[in-house]
C-alpha cells in the first residue's frame, strides 16, 4: 500500500468522507489495542489520505471509551505525519457563536480516566506541549476554509483554548463559569489526549471546532442537549466536508514542515539501544 502522509480523525457527525476515492478499509491492530473502527484510506484530488471515526460509524463510543493511543498508533502505522481532526464543541464566549468554527491553538485537559501517553513500562519520554497544535497546519486549515466553497459563509476564529471534559454529561452551572474564568474559549470531551498523543508520535496536528451551542452559562440561550448539539452540527456537515476536501489538496501540495515531526529527539530519556526488545516492538511505530 502507498504511504499515508495524512489522516482525517472525524469527530461528532464526520462519520465517513465523501470526497474519498480508490476506497479501501483496513482492519488494524496496534500494541494499544484496536482503534475505533476499521481505517479507511482512498485519495482526494489524488492524494493519498486515512479516514477514521473516532467514535466508530454508528457513533458508538462515548468520549472515555474512545481507544485515543490504538486510534493515534493505527494512523501512524500507516505512515501518517499529518493529523488533522474535526470535533464538535460548545462556545464559552459570547462572541463564538453557534455554527462558528474555532481553530484552537491551546488545550486545558482535565480529563481524569484517559491512557495519555504511549510510553512508560521501560521507556521515558517528556514531550514538548507549550505549543500543542502545529501552526502550519492551523494555517492551512484557514486557507482551506477560505477555498472550500461553502455554501453558507462561516464566521473562522483563528485562536482559542480548548479545555476538554471527560463527559459524556455536560457541564454544570458551576463548571461552565468556573471554565470561562479560567480564559477557556471553547469546551469539548476528545480532543485530549489526542493532540498528546499525536506530539508523542511525532504528528502535526491541528483541529477544527464546529461551534454547536453556548454550553450552560449563557443566560438567554438554551442550555446543550445532544438533540440541539447535533442538529447544529449537522448543519455544518457538508461544511466540514468540504473543508477536509480543500484541507487534503493543499497539504497534499505543500506537505509543511513542523516541530512536531521531531518532537522526540529532545523528548526522548530512555536511550533506545537500552530498551527491552519487548518494548523496542511496543514503539516500533511511534519511534520512527
């Protein structure tokens, strides 16, 4: 099979893609266990590109249950160095609005129940997170916006902090407000450890939030229900396709360096010519 620079992590509502061709689905085994559900690779403007959804097709996995080191180790078995995921968010500010979207550049993980890094058990490694998501690449997220040709015009947001839940419940009163004083922009349940996990791998990575409410704290607006939630984030599908579309011709074209594809070597503690050969083929993938 054809090496697999970029990869598509859909989120809420990107069960598959449309604009896929040459469509082939590979049932992948990682170290970390299985990933969500089957990769599916095929090419977009003829450049190679995996697909997966991160809650599996059907929308099966709850945020917790999500398999984050099998989904991020899958994709990099196949060669992905690029990473860009799709995810579905409330707004913790007034001026995000509903059907927005939001590139974030920053991430407050108070996730508690989550595997968030592929080493341990006889290998150290400290990465590097003051910039968790590769400029390049939220960059050309931002052009590929601008050339989609959506339908609708969508108001882009070009920074903002991600600060993500365990879930699979919504906020409290309380946690909403105590989230807008932290400076949070947005809040979501799956983007960490996913944009960890990607640094670990030496993935650029970057995503793109579709604003579907205002969370609990706004107090003229309805407070989120998954029915409200999804039905804005459906709206927004066939935006999201498009974007991802545009996304793979560009990077596709231009395949940008970043800090990311070498995050490791000052990251690394544990010399690899020290490792047991058992961990040695537990990070064959990562440590490439």
């Amino acid at each position: 099979m054809q090496q697999v620079l970029i990869g598509i992590m859909g989120g809420s509502g990107l069960y598959q893609m449309d604009a896929l061709q040459d469509v082939q689905e590979h049932d992948v085994t990682t170290p970390f266990g299985k990933p969500s559900d089957v990769v599916v690779t095929g090419k977009v403007h003829g450049t190679p590109v995996a697909f997966l959804a991160r809650h599996g097709r059907g929308h099966r996995l709850l945020p917790s249950e999500v398999p984050y080191r099998a989904n991020i180790c899958a994709l990099k078995q196949l060669g992905v160095r690029y990473l860009i995921s799709f995810s579905a968010v409330g707004s913790l500010k007034e001026e995000l609005r509903p059907l927005d979207m939001v590139l974030p550049d920053q991430f407050i993980d108070l996730t508690k129940r989550r595997d968030s890094t592929f080493f341990g058990a006889g290998a150290v490694a400290h990465a590097s997170l003051a910039q968790p998501v590769c400029a390049a690449l939220s960059d050309l997220l931002a052009r590929a916006l601008a050339e989609a040709g959506l339908v609708e015009p969508v108001r882009l947001h070009r920074s903002g902090t991600y600060v993500c839940i365990d879930g699979p419940q919504f906020s409290t009163l309380a946690e909403s407000q105590w989230y807008r004083s932290m400076g949070a922009s947005v809040i979501g349940m799956t983007n960490m450890p996913e944009a960890k996990l990607a640094r670990e791998a030496q993935m650029a990575y970057a995503t793109l939030a579709m604003v579907t409410d205002y969370d609990c704290w706004h107090p003229r607006e309805a407070h989120v229900t998954a029915d409200s939630a999804i039905a804005n984030l459906m709206r927004n599908a066939g935006n999201a396709q498009r974007i991802a579309a545009a996304a793979i011709r560009i990077l596709g074209a231009e395949l940008p360096p970043s800090i990311a594809h070498t995050a490791l070597q000052s990251a690394l503690v544990t010399n690899p010519t020290t490792m047991a050969p058992e961990v040695l083929q537990r990070l064959e993938a990562i440590l490439k």
